[in-house]
C-alpha cells in the first residue's frame, strides 16, 4: 500500500527541483519522490517493507553540533531536560537520588559481558548533559564541531521552532537517508566500507568491550567527517542516532533493545506511545541512523531501513538530531 507522509504542498511533484533558495545556510533539497521503506532483510521492527510518499522540503545537510546548540542557548537561556530535577509526581516510587539532573552514558565494559542486557554498558550518570557529555569533569573542549548529544525529544523540539525549523518525520528522514538510491543496503550504496574506505562512524571491533577505532573514531566525529550522500547529506548513518516526529509504532516487536536503557526512575519505558492511552507513562519516537556504537557483533543498524524507540524523557549520549523546512512554510 501507498502512504503519503508528507504534510506539504501537494502540488508538488516527484523530483520537484529546488523552489528558490535554501531558508538557511546549510540545508539542501531534498526532492519529493516513492520510495520502499524499511527492510524485509534484517531486523524483524523494519519489515515489511512498503512504499511511501513524500514530497520535497529543505534538510540540515550536517546533525546540529555542539557550537550550534550553544548559539540558541545563549540566544534563548534555555535549559535542558538532563539538567533540570525530574518532577516527581511523573516518577512515583522513585528514588529521590534518581530525580536529580542527569543522562545516560556509554561506559566500555572490561570484556565480554551479557549482550542481551544493556544496562551492561548503559550507565545513568549524575551531572551528564549536553555540556558534560561523559558525566561531571567533562568538557565540549575539541568538540564544538560534534553532533550535540544528550537532548531529549523536548529539547530538540525547542531548538527546532528557535530555528523556524522543524524535525522530519520517519519517512522524510529514510527518504533522505537513501540519497536516491532505490533499495540499497546503505546510504552510499550495497558495501559497508567499498575498496576498504570507511563511510560512516561506527564501531569496529567486538561490542562493548573492544574498540579497535579503525575508522579513527572512539566516540563521535566531527561533523563533515565522512563522505556525503546522494542529496548532499553527511553522517546519514553512523555517528549518532537522529530524533524523529514518529511515535514508535511496532511493525514487529524490537528482537535486541542495544541502543535503548529502561529509565532507573521508574515507568514503563518499553510501551509503546499511542494517544488513545493515556496510562502508558513514557511515550517513546522514532530515533534513525544508528550510532558510533553500532556494531556488527551485534546492532547493524548503520543503514536507512534501521528504526529503534527512544523514550521522549531520556538523554542519552549518542543521539542527537537535525532539521528540516517544508516548502509551505518557507
């Protein structure tokens, strides 16, 4: 079946050519067309594949960096989810320790450990956030060229309208992932790294414990590190996950949660978010892309068909975000 899930114009046809100039610096056309979202061929939460429609809008061409979420801070005086105390009445039963500001941080385990626990490697760190990264005593020194991270669904949605932006939806996003490449396995084609070239940011070596940084990365890349797809987009895959508009609908039920940690405070992080239930407490999106931290041992989700939920109220140290323009609102 056709979807079309584009709240644009629409009058605007398939590989509609760029109407004018760019909103802002930095962003490129994305042109409207059908494509075939998600996978049959991997994990079970991307099947089945199925055609969607989306008309064109203008895309951020790198995730927004550190230096960028600074300049709306200063500009706007906002404060972040992990750096507020959580609202008790929100997380009843939990400790008063675990209201207290904080995000969730990869910690490299000493060796092979449980891969079917996440909270192996997942560690709910006092004082982390979107300045502290890898917890209290940790800086954005070298890295105001890095995708910010550690910004919840609520923060992103904040700098977004700062920005006259907004975010994409899961289908914009997969669509623009693909680069005009019809069915292929990766945003630049069907080799994960072809003549032995690394495109994207991830993980080498066996996860959690053994990081043999063969792509020069240990954690994030600077934005612009890797090469372009198609659309001109950077770090489509890899790097760090992106944020999406999507609440996470399962298509099938996710077979291995590598990128997601159940929130210590409390609540029922693994539901699914659907308005017509109100009981169900931590409503979760879509986030796409994979990470840095996405390994062939055990999460190949450095592809455009990978889809994982995110729960609105966790920052987490490898997901970030980037924006779009749809035409009508140009």
């Amino acid at each position: 079946m056709e979807v079309n899930s584009s709240t644009q114009d629409d009058k605007l046809v398939e590989g509609s050519p760029p109407p004018g100039k760019p909103p802002a610096d930095g962003m490129v056309w994305i042109p409207g067309g059908t494509f075939l979202m998600g996978s049959d061929s991997h994990y079970a939460e991307e099947a089945p594949a199925h055609k969607v429609a989306v008309n064109g809008f203008w895309m951020d061409r790198y995730a927004v960096t550190n230096a960028d979420f600074r300049r709306f801070v200063e500009a706007t005086r906002y404060v972040t989810l992990a750096e507020r105390p959580a609202n008790a009445a929100d997380y009843p039963g939990a400790k008063p320790e675990l209201l207290e500001p904080a995000a969730v941080v990869f910690r490299k385990t000493a060796g092979p450990v449980d891969l079917r626990n996440p909270q192996n490697w997942w560690t709910y760190v006092r004082g982390a956030d979107w300045r502290h990264p890898q917890g209290p005593g940790s800086s954005l020194q070298g890295l105001w060229k890095h995708p910010v991270v550690h910004v919840a669904y609520e923060d992103v949605e904040a700098y977004a309208k700062w920005a006259g932006k907004t975010l994409p939806t899961e289908a914009e996003w997969e669509f623009a992932a693909r680069g005009g490449l019809e069915g292929a396995e990766y945003a630049w084609g069907d080799e994960l790294t072809p003549g032995g070239k690394f495109m994207c940011n991830t993980w080498q070596g066996e996860f959690p414990w053994q990081n043999l940084r063969s792509d020069g990365h240990e954690r994030t890349a600077p934005v612009g590190s890797f090469p372009p797809n198609g659309y001109g987009l950077y770090e489509m895959a890899g790097n760090v996950w992106e944020w999406t508009t999507d609440w996470y609908q399962e298509n099938r039920r996710i077979e291995h949660a590598c990128c997601t940690l159940a929130n210590p405070r409390g609540g029922e992080a693994e539901q699914s978010y659907d308005p017509r239930l109100p009981h169900v407490r931590i409503p979760r999106k879509v986030m796409k892309g994979g990470s840095y931290l996405c390994a062939p041992n055990y999460c190949r989700r450095y592809r455009p068909a990978a889809r994982m939920a995110q729960p609105v109220d966790t920052a987490i140290g490898h997901l970030g975000f980037r924006c779009i323009v749809h035409v009508a609102s140009v």
